[in-house]
C-alpha cells in the first residue's frame, strides 16, 4: 500500500490552489475548475470545491473545518522558506523552532486556516531518517 495524497475541501479552489503554488513553487495540475493537484516527488496535495462533497455523500466534509490534521512538507531551508512566505502567510503559529525530534520547522496557516508544516530535517539522526526516503 502506499499513501498517495491529501485533499482539502475548500469554498474558493482557485483562491486556495494558488496559495499552495506560491508558497510551494510547484505549479498545479488542475482537473475541472473544481480540483486541482499540487505534486510531489512523494505525494500529492489535492484541493477540491465543496461541489464535489455530494460525490461522497452531502455532509462527508466541511471547509475550513480542520483542527487535527497538520500538511507537511519538507524543504530544503526552512528559515529561507520563512522568509519567502512573509507576505504571503497572515498567522505563522511558530517561528522556525528546532524540534527534539531534530526537525526544524515552521507552522503556520493556510487563507482556509488549515495547519500546515514546513520542516528540515537538521540532526544526524533526523537527516539519516529522510535521507532513505
């Protein structure tokens, strides 16, 4: 089995997709005006309208709902992507922080207030962990 993506349901997918493509510098690859993918080498973010809900029942999900699920993406230099997203992010919850797992990472809030993660892995330990991956 392998984990392939995350989608977000959200009310504006343009407004959104383009966050994502900012603050990542990936372009999205977009199915209809109502999803778009945004993919790694790894996995794939998708975003999609509220109008695709009904596919899987009426009230399956909820925009702008989330306050258990943290996106992750790891980078090259986290400090450098924080200074790449002010501007672009209105509520940073924490300043690039080394964490005792030996990641250093930045969190902070998507416009749909979804948590999202950018990390390096910074410790031997944490940099041996990714580096098979």
């Amino acid at each position: 089995m392998d984990f392939m993506s995350i989608r977000i349901i959200t009310e504006d997918v343009a407004r959104l997709t383009g966050f994502y493509e900012q603050a990542t510098s990936l372009r999205a690859g977009w199915s209809g005006p109502d999803f778009a993918e945004i993919s790694t080498t790894r996995a794939t973010l998708a975003i999609a309208s509220t109008r695709t809900v009904q596919l899987f029942g009426s009230d399956a999900a909820r925009p702008s709902d989330n306050h258990t699920v943290i996106i992750e993406f790891r980078v090259d230099d986290v400090d450098g992507a924080h200074r790449n997203l002010k501007g672009l992010v209105d509520d940073f919850v924490t300043e690039p922080t080394t964490m005792p797992w030996g990641n250093r990472s930045l969190l902070f809030r998507d416009p749909d207030g979804n948590l999202v993660n950018f990390f390096t892995p910074v410790t031997p330990e944490a940099i041996e962990k990714f580096a098979a991956r």
